[in-house]
C-alpha cells in the first residue's frame, strides 16, 4: 500500500523544517510527501527543494495563490496531485512522531478512517525547539516525562502506546465531532467518493467536521488512532476567527441534509 502524507503549510518554514525532519526520521519509509501549499512565498519552495535532494522518498509541492485562508483547497489540489492509495492529512506545524506512518499504516483498514491526537507544546518550548533545532521526534518517554515537569507541554498521555486496542478502536463508528485533519488518513478513493473537502468552507474552521461527517454518511467508519500515532503540535498564534459563524451555518446545514459530496470539490483538479 502506498501513502501520501499531505503536510499544509503557509509561510512558516522553520517550524515546516522541524516536520520534514520527523519523516526523514521515520521507520517506515514507503510512503511520499505531498507539501500542500496554501500561498507560502518562494522561501518555502526553496526549502522543500533542499529536503528533496535529502529525503529518500519522493517530495512533491503543490502550491496555490495567496488569497486568503484555504485549506481545504489545497488538501483537495494535493490529494489530485498523488496516486497513492491511502492518504494522512497532517499540518506544517505537526512534528511525527518516528513511528507515525508505521502505525497508520498498522491501523489503516478498508471502510475506515483513521483520527489521531496531539501533544500541544508551549509557545516559549516551541520557539526553543525550532531555534536550538531539537530532535523532539525522536524523544523516548523519560524526556518527554522531563518536558511535562517543566510544563512544556500540555499532557502525556497522547504518547502513550496501547498495541492490543483493536476492538476499542472501532466502538465509535459514526463518531465525527473533533477529528481533525492535523491528524487523519483515510482511502484515497474514498475521498474521491465523496468529492473531497468542501472548498465552499472559506477561512478557519470546521471543514475537517464536514469532511467527517460526509465521510461517515458515505458508509466510512471511525477508527481512532489515539495511544498508536500522535502527532507533537508546535504553538502558533489563534487563527482569524472572523468566517466562523458563517463556517458554523454550512456545518449546521450538512448536518440538516442528507448529502454525502462536497458542493465544490476534488472534482475540478482530476
């Protein structure tokens, strides 16, 4: 089975260099990377052509205009631009952990989806880690024990390991509310299904729940990936919050109807 882990990023190329060396790092190297692009400037496309002559699996860019925030635009242009036959959806801002493609890999099953969690790192570790360039994917438990005294991160328990966790795992199979697309894998196939992620969202927010929800509608069950594959989320400042509620009302809407396909898709890029 081949992977595709699609990384979002926009103008934050130190933080994206910290990620990039966490799947250089990785146990599993089968798989490509897909940099989804969502308006960077030529820094970034310089950085992803250095970690190509690096890595030893295939890198590829797909960038689209700046005009505004639009990240289910550019998952749905990098989901076109790969063959593969699974894909993970993660951000520029999430470093793996070495074994993350190895256990969505372990976990991934026909008419599922996958949902993981984060490891939330503070604004002034996160800034260390990045200046001081730390290998934080590479951390054992006893460090990450360290980081949690000092209150560099926010908990512990999304690292730990829980291998004999199958029938939990599928015990909310119509689950949608919290997945997010910082931390999820799922079929190609069954994205193009359902026409992808809906582009109609503009802004922050909520168009990884319409993707959830539509993916569960469409017959895909929930499986979690909590206690098997985290991934460790550098601090950011708050995105604009100001499209929400408009957000909030195409949420309540889906959820209203019975529509399975994204008003405005993955189609258009095929």
């Amino acid at each position: 089975m081949k992977i595709a882990v699609i990384i979002t990023t926009y103008n934050r190329p130190d933080a994206l260099a910290a990620v990039l060396e966490g799947y250089l790092a990785q146990t599993d190297k089968n798989f490509e990377v897909v940099v989804a692009d969502d308006g960077s400037t030529d820094v970034t496309r310089e950085l992803v052509t250095r970690y190509q002559a690096r890595a030893p699996f295939a890198i590829r860019h797909v960038w689209q205009e700046d005009i505004g925030f639009r990240a289910a635009a550019i998952r749905n242009r990098a989901v076109a631009a790969t063959q593969a036959e699974y894909v993970i959806f993660t951000d520029g801002d999430c470093i793996p952990t070495t074994v993350f493609v190895e256990r969505h890999r372990l976990l991934a099953q026909t008419g599922h989806f996958l949902a993981g969690n984060r490891l939330l790192l503070t604004d002034k570790f996160t800034q260390k880690v990045l200046r001081e360039n730390i290998p934080v994917h590479g951390w054992q438990k006893r460090e990450w024990l360290w980081a949690w005294a000092r209150e560099d991160i926010n908990r512990m328990w999304p690292l730990l390991y829980i291998p004999d966790f199958e029938m939990i795992r599928k015990l909310m199979p119509h689950k949608w509310h919290g997945v997010k697309t910082c931390n999820l894998s799922t079929w190609r196939a069954d994205l193009i299904k359902i026409n992808g992620l809906d582009e109609t969202y503009s802004g922050w927010g909520l168009e990884d729940s319409d993707l959830a929800i539509r993916l569960v509608r469409s017959g895909v069950c929930h499986k979690t990936a909590r206690f098997a594959a985290p991934v460790i989320h550098l601090w950011h400042k708050e995105s604009s919050r100001d499209r929400y509620e408009e957000n909030r009302k195409k949420l309540n809407e889906i959820l209203q109807s019975r529509r399975v396909e994204a008003l405005q898709g993955i189609n258009q890029y095929l």
